[in-house]
C-alpha cells in the first residue's frame, strides 16, 4: 500500500508541477505581500477539482460512455503534450490580461488541475482504489500548497536557470508517465 501511494503521489506532484506555477503565482500576487490567502485560494479550487472527479469520475465515464482503456490513452496524450510544454517552455494555452485572481489563473492556465491531473486521478482510482488515491492526492496537494506558499524565498533562491531545469525534467518525467499510460491502455485493449 505504502509503495502504491507513493507512486500516485509522485506522479500526481509531477503532473501538478506546481515549480512551473511559481513564475505565473508571482506575477499574479505582485501587489500582495502575503501569499497564504491566494496559495490557499488556488489549492482549493484544485482540490475541488480533483475531488469532484476522483468520486465522480467513474459516472461521467458512463455518462459519455467512455471506457477506461479509452481514458488511460487519451490521458496518456495530453500527458505528452503537457510534458512537451514544460520541456520546449511554451504553452499551447494562451490566457489574455492578467485581471484574475490567483486561484483562477493557476487553474484557468491550467496549471495545477488540468486534464492530466483530472486523468490521471480517475486512473489511480481504478487502478489503485480511492482510499489510496485520496491520500495521494492529498499529499500533492498540500506540497503544492507548500511549494506555492514559499513561492518567493524558491525563486530566490533557485532563480531562473534552475528553476527552469527543474521545469524541463519534470517535463520529461511526464512525458514518460504518459508514455507508461498510453502503453498500458494499449495493451489491456488488446487483451
């Protein structure tokens, strides 16, 4: 069980890549000396996000008759494509003005609880069960939270250059969860 979670937990952390966040959580909370608020602002929201979808995930499959084959490959492409974006540093998602609140911006871009974290959540629920899948993701939470939290002392101290290597390994990292999900979904199609 302890070796599962932390599997979950790790990939879920990498997929959230809440390093990535930092510059965007920055420029958004400038004139706010205090982050607490807008980092607890942006983890609610993700975790509202990633809960409603690790209980409900299952019906909205249903619901859109979508089998879990179907899930892990397609979960496994916007994996990759997210990967990609951390690796190259560019965003196939473009966000106009910056008059959102710190929350809504991490989640709009998305930057915490995007597809691949919605994905990935109902996959361990499947794989995993929830009970295990919950602790995970309540672990990655609350390093996000964490990370988020401390935002200005890493930039600090990391600055740019490491900062964006970080970014890129944990692009490639993604890449070869997605490659693990999409081959996965292959092969029990197959089956």
């Amino acid at each position: 069980m302890i070796e599962e979670i932390f599997k979950a937990a790790i990939s879920l952390f990498i997929i959230m890549s809440p390093f990535s966040s930092i510059p965007v959580f920055l420029a958004v909370t400038r004139n706010t000396r205090r982050k607490l608020k807008p980092a607890s602002q942006a983890i609610g929201v993700a975790s509202v996000t990633l809960f409603t979808f690790l209980f409900l995930g299952r019906e909205i499959m249903n619901i859109f008759s979508i089998s879990f084959f179907s899930l892990k490959i397609a979960g496994g492409v916007v994996l990759t494509i997210l990967g990609i974006e951390l690796i190259l540093g560019t965003s196939f998602i473009k966000v106009e003005g910056e008059d959102y609140s710190p929350a809504i911006s991490l989640i709009g871009t998305p930057l915490l609880t995007g597809p691949g974290v919605i994905v990935s959540t109902m996959i361990f629920t499947q794989e995993y069960g929830y009970i295990i899948t919950i602790i995970a993701a309540t672990i990655s939470l609350t390093a996000s939270w964490l990370i988020l939290l401390c935002s200005e002392y890493i930039d600090r101290v990391v600055g740019d250059f490491w900062r964006e290597t970080v970014s890129r390994v944990t692009g490639f990292l993604l890449v070869a969860v997605a490659v693990e999900f999409i081959v996965s979904g292959i092969r029990l199609t197959l089956t």
